[in-house]
C-alpha cells in the first residue's frame, strides 16, 4: 500500500509520515477499519501530525462499531488506560468480550491475563487456560507461551512439562524469547525433556540475541547461560557457542517469514443430506426431444432422497518471493441411498498467486487470478479445465473478521457444490443413448 | 466481498462470471451469478463445550446462464438459457473451539426455456464441520 511505503520507506518512495497520515485519514472516511486502526494508531503517537488520543479513540470505535477486532482492542486498552477517553474499565471489558466472540485470537488472550489476574473478572484460572488455548490454537504466539507456562506451573490444568516444552518450543520456533528462556531451562533441568545443557544454552543465546542488553529479562538469561555454561566443559561450550552463532548467522532478519514457513489449513464438512428432487428431474411433464414435446418417462420423474455427503476444502499458501501462491482443494462425494444413479463425487484443484490491489472504491481488494482443474466421477464423467479469477475484499487486522468464518464458508461451499446436477431430459424421455448426460447440464461448483 | 454491518452482523457480496469454451457450441456457455448472504450473531441459547456466538444466516443467489447453441438432440431450434435462484436459510452453532454444527435449508429453482431443464429441488442438510 501507498501509505505503508510513505510511512515505512520504499525503493524511490520516501518517508512522510505527514502524507501517510493524511492518506490514511482518507481511506478511513471511506469505510476502511484498517485505515481507522492505523490512522488512531498515529494520532496516538503523534506520528505525522500533533498526538490526539481522543481523535485516535473516535476512530478506534468508529472501527469497533464496524465488527474490526483490532480498533475494538485498541479502544479497550484505551478505555482501561483512560487515555483520550473517560476511563471505564467494564466498557473495555465489554469490547474484550466481543472481540472474543469474534473469534480474535488477541482478544481471548486479552481475556484469559484478566482471568488469570483477576481483574474486572473473579479470578480463574482454568478459564485462563481455556482462552490461552483458543488463542493458541489459531497461532498466537504470546498466548501458546502463557499455555505452555501454565502447564509447566500447574495453573488452571494438571503439571505436564512434556507438553509445556511442545508448547514452549511451539512459541519459541517462532521467536517467543521468553518461550525461548523456558525452553532452555526445561533443557538445563531435564524436565519434560531429556537433559541437555547444549540445547538450553542454545536455546538461552537466542532468547539473548532478540532482547535489549541491559534489560531485567537479558540479565536473567545471561545467569541462565552461566548456568548452563558451567556445566559443559570447555569443548562442550565452543561447540555450542559456535552453533548458536551459526543459527543466529541464519535466522532470518525481524519481518522476514522463515523460508519453510508452510501454511495449510481446512475444513471437513460431513452429515445427512434431504432433497426434494435428488435426480435433478425437471418439473415439466412434456420435455423436447429434437424438438417434439414427448411425455417424461416415469424414471425422469424427480424423486425425494436421502444422501450422506462429505465436503473437503484444503488452502494451502507458500511465499515465492514476496507472492503469495494459493492452491485450494475441494472435493465433494455423496451416496445416495435408493437414487444411486446420481451419486456423484466431484473434485477440484485451484492454484494462483494473490495480487493486493490495495484501496479502490470498493476496499482493499485482492485479486486471484487461478489456474483450476475439475474432476466429476459419477454414472458419467467428465473432465473440466479452466482459467479464472476472482476478487475478494481483503480480511480485516488481526485474525478479525467473522467469527466462525470457517464454518459459514464450508456451509456456503457444501452448498454451492451440492446443487443438484442438471441432466438432460432427453434420456429420460425417449430413452436414448446418453447425451453428455453430465457435461451438458453439469458445471464445476463454485 | 465482506462487510461488516454492525458488531453483530455481516453482509457478503459475491459476484462471478464464468466461461466455457467447449467442443459443441451447445455445451459452451457463459454464465453470470450475483449472490448475497448476511449473518447475524446471537448469544448461545446454550453452552456445549466451548462459548460462542450462534450464527443465523440467510442467502440468495441469482444465476443466468446463456449456451452458445441449440442441442439438436433436445431441440435444433432453441438455444437454452437458464435462470437460476437459491434462496436458503442457514444455522451454525459452535460446538467445540474446532467444530460446528451447521444446518441448511435451501430452495434451488430453475427456469430455463427449454422444459428439459426447468427444475426444482428444496434441501436440507445437517452436518458437523471440523476446521483445521
């Protein structure tokens, strides 16, 4: 985006801070929650004009009110501070609260510090527990450290260390240092994991190299590294010393993504499936045959049934230097249980780049331009291949949008597929041969 | 396309296109679809394993589809166009922080001018989904 390189430099683009102000404001009056949410993100700094924490607020909750989880936290953290607003701690709560009905991971592990300190909520840990874990599980790093120490100390859940070292080393692969510190302690103190004072001092130079000299957390896992310095012998510690400066050497620079960095995510929509006409037969009793009405035949005649259906859809996206390549699977198979003939399982494969457009009239768009193969196996079969592209309007900050996204969209998806496949008439009328019984009537979902 | 509404309720526009390029002109056809779906979140009537808001959701869809030639098996002087509408109506309820309950129920119409092809189907589905 234009304002993300005027604010943060680009190659023969210059920093002005003042202009990336101006055209955020702009795309904030036009409807954009992103632009809301940076632009109060400036005002609160004073970056590009004078600080104006009230403005800043204005502008997270004209964001909140429009569902984006980012300006609802942000105005709650403003609201608790009581900066640019009255503070009002149980409004901030309530926009915490819906921000996790919303399903952002920064909310519930926003929600379960206040549960896990008591504060605006009674004290409870296992709720603490519970949220951390929902954040976690959508990759929130802080919130999958805060679990993994919960295991380890036994709040809220039964003492697991085997599990607080997964978890640590979840965080800390993704450069948690404080995971990365706890993960080297459970290593020098062989809990959860086998003793290994090279691990832990591996584990303790990286957590060191990410924090600010000088800083209470550096001092301590400074003494952290004597420890487990003082326990190897002098080959043991250059051995490790020189691997660290190797990983460290290859750690890639603060917002670059690690290249194996490998994304794949899905759903699996599976149940009971009634049609009022599961055969697709049309509702006329006269259909044309070379251009004569003749009687629908009696196995034409729509016929109610009962299927069992399963909906796969896979997305997997891979960074190829700065593009992003999408490929989607989807596949949908149902087993009718007397209408047989219109089984059918159906199966696609998409691929193409994503290409931000970034703001237009209609937000921030993103294009996807794909490449798409379709298999359909049923009393026929066919084969499809096409090109095509779509647009989609790009999701809010955060891991906002919609709470249960994925359950609508398989909804959506499983429905879309599943439309009744429309087949001539033809066959069913004079009964002859198939006429691309499928492939005439019949398109790949969409 | 996604917009939020207000806190508790979304609206999303979709539009698409679609070509075929096939080996009869009465098998190659292009296509245009708009369709609309808005949600409305409310608080759980009740708790299962994990909290979260219920989803109620209504949608539509409008399709025209026009064939670049007539099917002389069907009729050599007509070539079908099509016109399709689904309107459902849909329930999502959260069951566990990776699973969902789902019900649909769906009116698909089609009303073409070739009588072949005209049909109706009311369906309703119940399912679990899993993300992952």
């Amino acid at each position: 985006m234009l304002t993300d390189r005027l604010l943060y430099g680009d190659a023969g683009v210059p920093v002005d801070p003042v202009r990336a102000r101006e055209e955020y404001r702009l795309a904030a009056e036009r409807g954009s929650t992103e632009a809301m949410y940076a632009l109060g993100q400036l005002l609160l700094a004073g970056v590009g004009g004078p600080a104006d924490p009230a403005e800043a607020a204005a502008w997270f909750r004209h964001g909140a009110e429009f569902n984006d989880v980012a300006c609802q936290l942000a105005l709650a953290d403003l609201l608790l501070r009581g900066v640019g607003v009255p503070q009002d701690e149980m409004a901030a709560l309530a926009l915490i609260r819906r921000a996790v009905e919303l399903g952002s991971a920064d909310a519930q592990l926003a929600l379960g510090q206040l549960y896990e300190l008591g504060r605006l909520v009674p004290q409870d840990s296992a709720q603490a527990v519970s949220l951390y874990r929902q954040a976690a599980e959508q990759g929130q790093m802080e919130a999958t450290f805060r679990l993994g120490l919960a295991y380890m100390d036994g709040m809220g859940v039964a003492p697991d260390t085997e599990e607080a070292a997964r978890l640590f080393l979840a965080a800390g692969s993704e450069g948690h240092a404080g995971a990365q510190y706890h993960l080297g302690l459970l290593y020098l103190q062989g809990r959860g994991v086998e003793r290994d004072p090279e691990a832990a001092y591996l584990w303790f130079r990286i957590a060191q190299s990410q924090l600010p000299p000088g800083s209470t957390n550096a001092l301590e896992v400074e003494r952290a590294l004597a420890d487990a310095a003082s326990t190897m012998d002098e080959a043991e510690l250059a051995a490790a010393e020189a691997r660290a400066e190797e990983l460290l050497a290859a750690a890639p620079e603060p917002g670059q993504s690690a290249p194996d960095e490998f994304g794949l995510s899905g759903s699996l929509f599976a149940g009971l499936c009634w049609q009022s006409n599961a055969n697709g037969g049309p509702s006329a009793s006269l259909v044309q045959f070379r251009g004569n009405l003749v009687p629908l035949s009696d196995s034409g005649q729509a016929e109610s049934d009962v299927n069992v259906f399963a909906v796969l859809g896979l997305t997997h996206t891979a960074d190829l230097d700065g593009t992003t390549l999408e490929t989607v699977f989807s596949g949908y198979a149902n087993r009718q249980r007397e209408a047989t003939l219109d089984d059918n399982t159906l199966l696609e494969l998409s691929t193409g780049p994503l290409i931000e457009l970034g703001q237009t009239a209609l937000g921030d768009l993103t294009v996807r331009p794909y490449a798409i193969g379709t298999y359909l196996a049923s009393e026929d079969t066919a084969y499809m291949w096409a090109g095509a592209a779509a647009a989609s309007r790009r999701r809010p900050r955060s891991t906002g949008g919609w709470a249960p996204t994925a359950a609508s969209n398989t909804a959506n998806e499983a429905s879309a597929t599943a439309r009744p496949i429309r087949r001539t008439a033809t066959r069913t009328a004079a009964n002859t041969p198939s006429i691309s019984a499928w492939t005439t009537g019949c398109r790949p979902a969409r | 396309m996604d917009y939020g509404l207000s806190p508790r309720s979304v609206i999303t526009l979709g539009l698409s296109g679609y070509w075929a390029d096939a080996r009869t002109p009465d098998e190659s056809l292009q296509s245009y679809m708009v369709g609309l779906r808005y949600f409305y979140s409310i608080d759980p009537l009740f708790e299962l394993w994990t909290p979260g808001a219920w989803l109620l959701g209504v949608n539509g869809s409008l399709e025209t589809t026009d064939y670049d030639g007539p099917n002389p098996v069907v009729n050599p002087g007509v070539t079908q166009q099509d016109v399709e509408w689904i309107v459902g109506a849909q329930a999502i309820v959260p069951v566990t922080d990776s699973t969902s309950a789902i019900a649909i129920l769906q009116r698909h119409d089609i009303d073409s001018n070739l009588p072949n092809f005209e049909t109706s189907n009311t369906s309703a589905w119940l399912g679990l989904s899993w993300h992952f």
